[in-house]
C-alpha cells in the first residue's frame, strides 16, 4: 500500500527570532554647570524622582553675592539713564535758539545713546548672574530613576572645562531594545515599517518571568554596518514596574507578517 497525501498551500507566518539588548528611552548625567562646594544631596541612590525635582544643591551665597552686585549695577545705571535723558530733553530746544551749538547737542545724544547701552549690558550681566544661581541647584529633567552618587557632599564641584558628573538618571518607562538583523532582511522590515505597526515580542531573563512583553519596531536604521552586514533595528515597550533595566540581554521575536503560499 502507498500513502498518498493532497499538496497544497498555505501561508507560514514570518517571524524571527533575534538576541537584543534594553536601553533607556532616555539617559542623562547629572553635571554641576558651575564651580563651589557640593553642599546637599536631597535623594536616595536608586530611588525614583520626579521632574524638575531638586538633587543637588552646590553652595549659593557667591552667586546670590553676584545677583545683588548685578541688580546695583542695573539701578545705577538706570538713573545715569534718567539724568542724561533729562540733559538731552532740557538742550533740545536750546539748539534751535543757538544757546548752544549743534555740536553740544550732539554729544548730549551720543551721552545718552551710551547710557542706554550701558543699561543693557548691565541688564544682561544680570540675567546671567541668575543663570548662575540656578545652577546651583542641580534638578532631574525628567521623571526617572536615579543611580548611586558619584560626588560626595562636601567636594569642590564644577569648574572651568570640568562639569563634574555627580549622578545618571534613566527613564525606565518606556524601555527599549535594539537588535541587528542581517542586512539582506533589510527590504522586509522597510516594507512593513513605518507604514505599517510591527508588532514584537520582548522575553527579558528574570523579568517576564516566560510570558513575554508585547511591543512595536520603532527604528530601522538608515545605513547598514559594513563590517558585519548587519543594521540596526529598534523596538519599545512598557515597563510600568521598572523592572526591566538599561543593558540587559533579551530575545525577542519580530512579527513580519506572512509568507504568502508557501
């Protein structure tokens, strides 16, 4: 006897399987911007902090010295503005009488031209020195975890080409993961995204616990890495819990469609 079996065709999902790593949505250091005495932490290492939320705080007293200086020497400048003006208005009808000479009247309005620029640069001298305040204060840019200090309070900060690095902060929620595919795959990816939403399936060792995180292909790099043939290709997914951290090795599986008839 001869078993015989129908041919026939069908279509054969399309997914493959790749190793990844997570990676932060966003990651950012921490710098002191100016230099002074690293007075205050006001976070513990490894806990979560909000935007906006003061971290550090590098003494202050120098630069609210600055500020003072900064806002005499706009008041004094807008009375030296006051008077010449004054001057400038009392001789202006002066001239047409000859009481005095064209001459005079016009360095009476270069006086008072001078003195509107020097308020100006004093005005802008202030402005700076309260941007040299609020760096004093070191605040998170956005909502994240923070990692271990790498300054102790107490330490000279900062300083001229030396923005000391005091801590990192990373956005867990969101997380991504970025992958390499061969780069003969590179026309099936770009078929699909970012027309289309390309689902994937993300398993984190120790994380997902064996069911894996749903997520979407969010980049398809624009160039190929000669030296392995391969590009980069990017995916994100949710990570309420925090759980999953930047620089973990992952599997996920990419869901490009169907292979049609096969």
């Amino acid at each position: 006897p001869v078993t015989v079996v129908a041919a026939e065709t069908q279509d054969i999902p399309n997914r493959r399987r790749y190793p990844g790593t997570t990676q932060a949505v966003m990651q950012v250091d921490l710098v002191a911007r100016i230099e002074g005495f690293l007075e205050q932490r006001l976070f513990d290492e490894g806990s979560m902090v909000t935007k906006d939320e003061v971290l550090f705080v590098i003494e202050q007293p120098p630069y609210e010295a600055d500020l003072l200086e900064s806002d005499g020497a706009v008041l004094e400048a807008e009375a030296n503005l006051r008077l010449t003006r004054a001057d400038y208005e009392r001789n202006a009808p002066l001239v047409e009488s000859g009481a005095i000479s064209r001459q005079e009247f016009d360095g009476l309005a270069a006086d008072l031209a001078t003195a509107r620029g020097r308020l100006e640069s004093a005005r802008a001298a202030r402005i700076d020195s309260e941007i040299q305040l609020g760096y004093t204060e070191v605040r998170a840019p956005f909502a994240g975890r923070i990692g271990q200090r790498l300054v102790d309070v107490g330490n000279v900060v900062g300083g001229v080409g030396d923005p000391s690095t005091l801590a990192t902060i990373v956005q867990l929620d969101p997380m991504r993961v970025v992958f390499e595919p061969s780069g003969e795959e590179a026309s099936q990816f770009l078929s699909l995204w970012p027309s289309t939403t390309v689902k994937v399936s993300i398993s984190v060792p120790g994380v997902t616990d064996g069911t894996p995180i749903e997520g979407e292909l969010d980049l398809v790099d624009n160039s190929a890495n000669s030296a392995t043939s391969t590009f980069l290709a990017r995916a994100s997914f949710p990570n309420p819990d925090g759980r999953a951290l930047p620089g973990l090795v992952t599997e996920l599986i990419v869901d490009l469609g169907d292979l049609k008839d096969c």
